[in-house]
C-alpha cells in the first residue's frame, strides 16, 4: 500500500528532524554514502511507524540479513572471509549512526576479489574434462550449506555446480530432440509432408554443447558481475538495514526509484522497445506497436545496439559491453527530446536511426475487461486489476478507478448481468485508488481506518452515492493478492456487497507506506535516492488488521500458492497483527456464503481437475523443498525420467478448457487490426482465461447471486 503524502505533513511527525538532517554537498562516493546512511538511520528513527532500537541485537539481524543478499548461496566466501567479518557482527549499529563504510568496503572489496579468483577457477575447470559419472551430489538448499573452508573445497563446491549446470543443459536438449521425434513421427503418420529436421546427437556431442553453453553462460555471468559497480551494492547493504524495520521498508537508489516509478504509473518516456542483453552485447528485443522505435519502421527486433547518442550536442556513447539497464537510462530522457540508435542490422550493414522520445504505456499495468458467456448462456463481465496504480504528477494521467469505471461502463453496454473482479497476485498500490473504486460498486461509506505511529486512528470513507454497478459482484484473490487488493476485498466482504472467492487467505500486508526523498533534507541537488518508509497500518471497518492475517475469502478453494510459505506472516521481520475499534457503517443485504461455500464444495468434492491441480501444487512444493540433487549422470537421467512421467500425468490440466466464451470489446477488435502486440496478447489472454479453473467455479458461483 502506497500513499502520497506531502512532506509537510511528514515533518510535523518530527518537527526537529531538520536539525539532524543538515549536510554539506559530498565531493564523492564515499561521501555520499556515508551521507545517505545517517539520512536512512535519522528517518528510520523518526518517521517509522514502529522505530527500532538502534542497537547490538538490531546489528545482529541485520548482519544476517546482508549475507542473504549478497551471498545466500554460500559460493563466493570462504569461511576464513566470514570468521573476519563476524568481528563486525555487534557493530553494525554504530556504523549506521557513523556513517561508517568500514564493513560495507570490507566485505564488497573481497567479494569483488573472490569473483576474480572464482571466475579463473571456473575457467580452469571447463578447460578440462568433466567426468558425470562420479557419485557427487549438489545442495540445493541454502540453508544446508556452508561456506568452503578453502580454496580447494571452494573449487570443488563451484565443479559441482558447473556439472548441475552442464545436466540440465543436456537435459534440455533430450527434452528438444524428443519434441522433434513427436513431431516427425506425427507428420509420418498421418502422411503429411516431411519438413520436421530431426538429427539426433551423440551423448559426447551433447556433453560438448552442453559444456560449451555452460562456460559460455558462466562466463558472461561474470562479466556482467565485474560491470556492475560497487555503489549499486550499497542498495543491498542499505536494504539489510531497512527491512530488518520490516520487509516493506526499502532504499530505493536514483535509478531504482525511476523504474519504481514507471512501473506504479505504467509509463515510460522512451522509444518503446526492449533491450536484452547476450554474451557482451546488447541487442533490440520487442517493439511496442506505435511507440518511436516502431514507427521509425528503419529499426526490428534482434538489431545490435552499438551506440546510444543521448543528446544532439553529445558524442555517441558505445554501448558494446555496457550492461542493459546503463543503456536503457541513456534511451530513456525527457518527452519529446531527440535520441540515436548506431544499430548493426542482421545483414552486417550499419544504420544510425534518430527518434523522438515519446510516453509510452506500460499496458500490463492497467485494468481490462472482456465478456463472458457462461454454459447456461448468460453473459457476464470479467475485469482483471493488475495493480492500483496511479500517476500523482500527472493530473491527466491514468489511474485504476478511472480505467475500472470504463470498463464498468463497456460492459454494461453489453449486458452483463454480473461482474468478476480479478484481485489475484495484485500487489497493492495507491490508498486512494481504492476508496474511488469502492465508489463504483456502493453508496458512500467508510472503507478502511488508518492508524499513524502515534496511535491516531483516521477512517477513510467513500463519498459518492453515484454508483456504476449495483448488480452481482464476486472478488477474486490468492495468495498474492497484498495491499490495497486487501482493503477493497475486505471492505467489500464488510459489508457484504460482494463475495470473495479465492485461496484460503490473502497476502497479510496491512500497512502503509510513502516515499522520502532523502536530497530534500540535504543542502545539495544531488540526488540521494529515496526511503519508501512504513508509516501507518490500515484495519477492516471491523476494526482487525489484515497483517499478517490477510483475508480470509468467503468461498475457498486452494491453487498453486496454497501449498508454499507466501504470505506476511512467513517473514520475520513482518510487523505483528493487532485490533482496533470497530468504525461506525451500515452492513448490506448478506449473501447467504454457507450455502454458496457448501454447493462449491460439493462441485469441487468430485472434481478431478481440482484434484489434479492441487497434486500437481503439492508435487512442485515437494520438488522446491528438495535439499540435494544427484550429479551422476545415469542417476540424474532417471531422476528426470520420474519427473517426466509426474509431469505427463499432470498434462491433461495444459489440455483443460473451461467452456466459457469471451468476447471482446467492439473497440478493442478494432484495435487488434492495427496493433499486432495488443492481438497477441490479446490472444494470449483469451487462451488463459479458457485454461483457467477458478474462474469457472468464479462464474459459477456468480450465476448463483441474485
């Protein structure tokens, strides 16, 4: 949950923060780091809604909480390296409140020197022959590991990995080479014309093509490794410090917050196409259908990018060996401003392209809605809410209520007799967006109460009495439904204006945070970053707070997250449940859920499709809790074949299909005309929604409200 708030109000939390926040302009790096995390420390202190002790036990945890980030995996440090850091493991703490880089330089310096020693080691290793008939085995899981007490185990421990690596390549050209045999055998068969190429390989060429992609593959990782600069680890480490406050709590770096920011607004100023990155070189992937990359029609996808010229009155900037998002900041700049693309063309010839950048849409970020038709022939809406997302700086920009009320309004054009609002893995966002979108479903009405680090409770009310759908309404959610998802869910569930249909419980994000601009407080125009600080939690008009908790559907039915830890209450830094007053509102005419819970039930009591999803969910959880895996390659090859034959039992789910039709909006079939992106995600959508199960059931029960 997001919200904007101004800083003004902000400081009255702390009217003497000014005094604590005054620096002179760094002159370099590690200036300004230690600048930014006295900055972080003195907002922590002040504006979080439930402030730590900055102390021994807090460097504890966030000690701990660093090595998860930067080497969870336990391949890069030896055990000598962590037997010199955990001399700083009660230090932490005066640091923060120092601006002291002592341990942040120490461990990052060494880090970057392991990465130099390992990347020889791995090289060594792929010169030589690998032998994939010992008895060797990996540890998968994290926590079973422990670092290499030296060199040779450390080489050892990444041969091991490298061989993981080099099977499941050659796994993965078994698996290429059996869908090829399908395939031709399938053309011979049915006496169809032969096209199908199907060459088998040896094993020994598998070995060397699998080895070979592997080297390749470890190599470049690397590379990009060493390309990326030791500021952009200072995030890591700032982060270890925030979210031990609580997992929401984040320092977000100039370029962190700008991504941030496009994805919360859906919109980008740029060329409109995606920038992939292979093997040292950076390449043109997709191209948005009308932004400038496409309508230059001189540029496609699978060009090299070669040079980015920013600016007129700049040198082209050579782009070869750059990592991909370095280059995405020299495309991206200011609306209406000129960039040059220096691109080699897959027929060797050099072209120079100008654009002028333009706003381009995130389309994924916003809501959409399609038709319905059930099997007993009545027609409803189903409008899928990515996010709530909202642009604050732009008046004019676009918003969830706005674009729900316009696909409220198109499908009411069509008939519709119910509506389906899909919630699920909606991560949240804008506070105010859902008091908007409640407003087209009910009457006025409080929605949610919020209560601020001071214990002052504010209830946040609906205020229109204009409703645009008064009819049967069903919310949809799982597990990664978070957020603001949960207050519209809840206050919907309140007052009983819609069912909630979904896995057991939400999410169990039941705060609020805003963003502090950390050069605001600083006498300098740099920019420092931001802090996105937790500074209140929201509760249900029943006074109960969704963290942790989440909330609980009216109509369960258990998916694919059910059986895994998502969720608040997994994290151990989660800020804890609580309750509060019940807020004053007038309950609606009751949906009788019982008897809605008990038909579902009873459908899905003899329903093998359920059936079947919910082993093919427990079989994959199984599989992620596995701790080690085998490295012999005959083992290894049996293993995949108990996996396989799993697999095949669980195919007819790819097969299913719903029987429901939906039907596009007039103006979008208009549309897929013009655009071929929007028609192949359009159909790609379609194809989903005939695959999905819950919205089945969805249907179904919505049928079954008057």
């Amino acid at each position: 949950m997001f919200k904007k708030i101004k800083l003004k109000k902000l400081l009255m939390f702390a009217p003497l923060m000014t005094l604590m926040f005054c620096f002179n302009s760094p002159q370099n790096d590690d200036e300004k780091m230690q600048t930014i995390m006295v900055s972080v420390k003195n907002t922590l202190s002040y504006l979080h809604y439930s402030p730590k002790p900055i102390n021994d036990a807090y460097s504890q945890d966030v000690y701990d909480k660093y090595f998860e980030g930067v080497d969870a995996s336990k391949r890069y440090f030896l055990q000598s390296d962590m037997d010199e850091f955990k001399k700083h493991y009660t230090k932490l703490d005066d640091y923060l409140n120092q601006g002291n880089l002592v341990f942040y330089k120490l461990t990052i310096d060494r880090l970057y020197q392991r990465v130099d020693e390992i990347d020889k080691m791995t090289q060594d290793i792929l010169s030589k022959p690998i032998n994939l008939e010992e008895n060797d085995e990996l540890i998968l899981e994290p926590k079973k590991r422990v670092n290499p007490i030296d060199a040779k185990q450390q080489r050892e421990e990444w041969k091991k990995y490298i061989k993981y690596n080099i099977l499941q390549e050659i796994e993965t050209l078994n698996s290429k080479e059996e869908a090829q045999k399908k395939k031709k055998d399938s053309v011979v068969n049915n006496k169809l014309k032969d096209t199908i190429k199907y060459a088998p390989l040896s094993m020994e060429k598998k070995r060397e093509k699998a080895t070979a992609e592997v080297k390749d593959l470890i190599t470049d990782s690397f590379r990009r490794f060493k390309k990326r600069k030791k500021m952009d680890w200072f995030t890591v480490y700032m982060n270890a410090y925030t979210e031990v406050f609580d997992p929401h709590t984040n320092y977000f770096s100039p370029k962190n917050k700008e991504e941030f920011d496009a994805q919360f607004t859906g919109k980008i100023i740029g060329i409109g196409a995606l920038i992939q990155e292979k093997r040292g070189y950076l390449y043109l992937g997709e191209l948005t259908i009308g932004a400038p990359a496409w309508k230059s029609k001189q540029l496609t996808s699978g060009d090299k990018i070669l040079k980015v010229k920013s600016k007129p009155n700049e040198e082209p900037v050579n782009v070869v060996g750059m990592l991909s998002d370095e280059a995405v900041r020299l495309i991206r700049g200011e609306k209406g401003t000129p960039v040059t693309l220096t691109v080699e063309k897959k027929d060797k010839t050099i072209k120079e392209v100008t654009m002028i950048r333009e706003e381009v849409a995130i389309e994924d970020t916003f809501a959409r809605s399609i038709a319905v038709t059930a099997k007993n022939g009545k027609k409803y809406g189903f409008i899928y809410l990515p996010s709530f997302n909202v642009d604050f700086e732009d008046p004019k920009g676009r918003n969830a209520s706005d674009d729900i009320k316009a696909e409220l309004i198109k499908l009411k054009k069509e008939n519709v007799e119910g509506i389906i609002l899909d919630l699920r893995s909606n991560g949240g966002g804008s506070l105010t967006e859902v008091g908007d979108i409640i407003g087209l479903f009910m009457n006025a009405g409080p929605y949610v109460q919020v209560k601020d680090s001071r214990g002052k409770v504010q209830t946040l009310s609906n205020k229109s009495n204009e409703p645009i759908w008064t009819g049967p309404l069903v919310v949809m959610q799982n597990e990664l439904s978070a957020s603001a998802s949960e207050i519209l869910a809840g206050a919907f569930q309140d007052y009983g204006r819609a069912a909630v249909i979904g896995s057991p419980s939400s999410f169990g994000k039941g705060t609020v945070q805003t963003f502090v601009e950390l050069n605001r407080f600083l006498n300098t125009n740099d920019d420092f970053g931001a802090l996105k600080l937790t500074i209140q939690k929201f509760y249900r008009i029943t006074g109960e707070s969704t963290q942790r908790k989440g909330v609980e559907s009216d109509l369960k039915m258990k998916d694919f997250f059910s059986y895994s830890e998502v969720g608040e209450r997994f994290d151990q830094f989660a800020l804890p449940w609580d309750k509060i007053e019940t807020t004053s509102y007038k309950k609606l005419t009751g949906l009788n859920i019982p008897q809605l819970q008990a038909e579902l039930d009873k459908q899905l009591a003899d329903n093998k499709n359920y059936k079947m999803l919910q082993e093919s969910a427990e079989w994959k959880e199984a599989l992620d809790k596995e701790e080690t895996i085998t490295l012999n390659q005959t083992k290894f090859n049996e293993l995949m074949k108990t996996r396989k034959a799993q697999i095949d039992k669980f195919k007819g789910l790819d097969k299913f299909n719903n029987g429901l039709k939906f039907t596009i909006h007039p103006d979008e079939a208009e549309r897929i005309k013009k655009d071929e992106a929007f028609a192949k995600k359009t159909e790609n959508w379609r194809k989903n929604l005939e695959r999905d199960f819950y919205l089945e059931e969805t249907v179904d029960v919505l049928s079954k409200i008057k």
